[in-house]
C-alpha cells in the first residue's frame, strides 16, 4: 500500500494547480487506500489501537466544527437534504484524517521528490497564465469568456475558470518553491528549479491580477525568509521593491495596485465592504448557530435591504472568518480559530525542531503557505474554495506525518547530506 500512496502523490500534488477533476479523483483514491489501509490494520492490531493512530491533535475543535455545522444546519433548516448539502461542506475532515493516517506511517523525505514534480508543472503553468494575460489563448475553454479584460490586458486563470482560484492556488505551491531556494541558497546547494518555479509563480500572480494574492506572497515571503534569517529579510525586501518598481510603470497595473487604496469609487472593494458588513450582521443576529455554513449567501438580499445596501454584490463573505462567523456562529468560529492557530504552530515548531535540509524545507514551506492562505483569506474566502482548500488540507495533513516522525525519532535519510 505504500508503493500505491506513493505513486499517487506525485498526480495530487500537480493537480493542485492543473486540475480540479485531478484534485477530487486523485484525493479519493487516497481516501480510498486509506479505508482499505485502515480495515487491515483493525485485522491486524485491533480497532483500538487502529482508532487510536486516526488521532491527528487536534481533534476536538476539528470533531466539534464538523458536528456543529452538521447539527445547527438540522436545527435552522430541519432538513436532510440541507445536513447532506452541509456534509459536503466539511468532508475536509474526512480527507485530513485520512491523509495524515496515511502520512504518519509512510511519511519519508523521499516525498520531497515529488514536491519537485510539483514545482516542474508549476513553471509550466505559470509561463501558460502569463501567455493568457497578453493573448487571451485558453487550450480549454476555447471562448474565452472567463478571461476578463483589465486595462491593456486580461486575467489570468490558468486551467481554471476563476483568476482568484489560479492565484491562491499558484501562491500556496509557489511558497513552498521559495523556501526551498532559501535554504538551497543558505547551503550553497542546487537552487535553479526553485528560481524558476518562484518567478513563474510571481508571474502567474500578477498575471491574475488578484490584488489580495500580491499582497499575500509579499507577507508570506517575507515572514518566512525573517524567520529563517533575519538579515536576508532586508534583502528580500529590497528586491521586492526593485521588481515592483519598474512594474509600476505600467500604467495597468499601476491602476490595479493603487486602486486598493480606493474604498469609495472602485467597485471590487466596495462590494467586498458590503458584503463583510452583511455578514457580520448575520453574525449579530444568530451569534450561536448562525446562518448555516455557506449558506449566508442565500441570506444577502435581506441584510442588503437591512441596511439599506442597494448595489449589493451576490457573493461568499470574501473573508474566510466572516463567512465562517454568518456561518456556524460563535462556537464554531472558536472552533475553526484553534484549528488553523494550531497547525500554524505545529509548522513552525516542527521547523525548528528539524535538522535535516528536505524537512526543513518542507516545514518551512508549510509554514508559508499556511501565512499566504490567511492572509489572502482576508479578502477571499480561501477555505470556502475547494481547489485552494485541497492544498490547505494536505499540508496539514504533511505537517501530521511530520510530526509523527518527529515525535518518534524516526531515522530520516537525508542524500543531501
């Protein structure tokens, strides 16, 4: 079985930024493995001590979030159909168990491997993204209706029909490419796939024109590279000025950056206003249950009347914590905070604890990709996003594995040593 989990590895992590299809075919057949894996080893070792290896940390605050959602939608709603709608909303949980099961009893540095794959197919879809900004070419949906027109270009989305999508998935896989040239560099050892792989990502972000994904891998870069060295943070940001510099000078995207400063004229950011207002208004009004979760939508035009918002956007929270507080209330809020607090912890004390060059890059590129996703989930809701929310889960399901290893004192071989 763990010749099958490795083999399917490689697909899931290039279907992160290739392919939706890829992403839910690739994710079951490892739920799949791991149900198969899991009825062997209650055979083998007893179902107790089975359960007790399902265990991933933090299981109350996941456990409780999925059974709030579950029980405050029968409650609002009295209704199956609506539960089901809501359990498809939470089989993250399902995945996460299932992964980090896998994970904790297969995990090795060799999956570091397959994160080079990754960062192959990132290039190639980065260098695609920027073809779609000056031409408008799209190999897959040949009419071209989703690449929107902005100023002298168009928005990129990559092989998916939505340019936010393309960026936070692009930014999450970049960062782990970013983390492995600061070390590579920090251990004078090769570091030309993650220079490629990181410019083609910034490229792709930009591409996209997604403000909040710029401002994201900016915040993201620079707390990992203070994190792994202090003095190289200073010369991050400098670079970062001198690339963004000169690209100010393009009258288009000098209007796109500048225009996140403009809250009472451009349309994006007042909608985003509106809707966080609506949402946080659902909140007040049903502080414990909410309004069932992904379910403040249906909700818009009655808070859109209720404070007399008439150019309503129809639309998610566009804030992963507001939607998640319309959502599932107070309680599963608490919830939902001290499951991502705990995960961001986990990686970076599982980076400091690491010694070996591949498990720090893959703690530390965790890390990062954990900063980009909230901090872009200030203006998008990322965790609402399946595409995005594959890739969240599977580096805290590698986070898991790590820790296990960790914990164990496994012996880990690294050949870079």
């Amino acid at each position: 079985m763990a010749k099958i989990f490795y083999w399917l590895i490689p697909f899931y992590l290039v279907s992160f930024i290739a392919s939706t299809a890829g992403e839910e075919i690739f994710a079951y057949a490892i739920w799949l493995l791991f149900f198969f894996h899991f009825i062997f080893d209650v055979k083998k070792i007893g179902f107790k001590n089975a359960f007790k290896d399902l265990k991933i940390g933090p299981d109350v605050p996941v456990l409780f979030f999925g059974f709030w959602s579950l029980i405050a939608t029968y409650i609002l709603f009295q209704s199956w159909s609506q539960v089901y709608d809501t359990l498809g909303n939470v089989r993250w949980i399902f995945l996460l168990y299932a992964f980090s099961y896998l994970l904790k009893k297969y995990f090795t540095l060799n999956i570091e491997k397959h994160f080079k794959t990754m960062m192959i197919a990132t290039i190639l879809v980065g260098v695609y993204g920027m073809i779609q900004m000056f031409t408008r070419i799209d190999i897959v949906r040949p009419n071209n209706q989703h690449l929107s027109v902005i100023g002298d270009f168009y928005r990129a989305t990559g092989f998916y029909s939505v340019p936010l999508t393309y960026a936070y998935c692009m930014g999450m896989v970049g960062i782990y490419a970013f983390a492995a040239l600061l070390l590579q560099v920090k251990e004078k050892r090769n570091y030309l796939l993650p220079i490629f792989t990181t410019v083609a990502t910034i490229g792709a972000i930009i591409a996209s024109s997604t403000r909040g994904a710029w401002i994201a891998f900016f915040v993201a870069t620079m707390a990992i590279t203070f994190i792994l060295d202090r003095k190289k943070a200073g010369l991050v940001f400098v670079f970062s000025l001198l690339v963004a510099g000169p690209m100010m000078f393009e009258p288009t995207i000098q209007k796109r950056a500048m225009s996140i400063f403009d809250m009472k004229t451009q349309a994006s950011n007042t909608e985003r206003i509106n809707l966080w207002k609506s949402n946080f208004e659902m909140f007040k009004d049903n502080p414990i249950l909410g309004v069932g979760l992904e379910k403040g939508r249906t909700r818009l035009g009655e808070y859109y009347q209720k404070l007399n918002i008439t150019d309503g956007f129809d639309g998610h929270a566009h804030n992963d914590l507001l939607n998640i507080m319309s959502g599932v209330g107070l309680p599963g809020t608490i919830a939902f905070l001290w499951f991502c607090i705990y995960f961001v912890i986990l990686a970076y004390k599982s980076f400091r604890e690491s010694k070996l060059c591949k498990l720090r890059l893959l703690t530390l590129g965790a890390l990062g990709a954990q900063i980009y996703f909230y901090v872009g989930g200030l203006t998008q809701c990322n965790f609402s996003d399946n595409e995005v929310n594959h890739i969240l889960i599977f580096t805290w399901s590698l986070l898991i594995g790590i820790s296990e290893s960790l914990r164990k004192n496994k012996t880990l071989s690294d050949p870079l040593q």
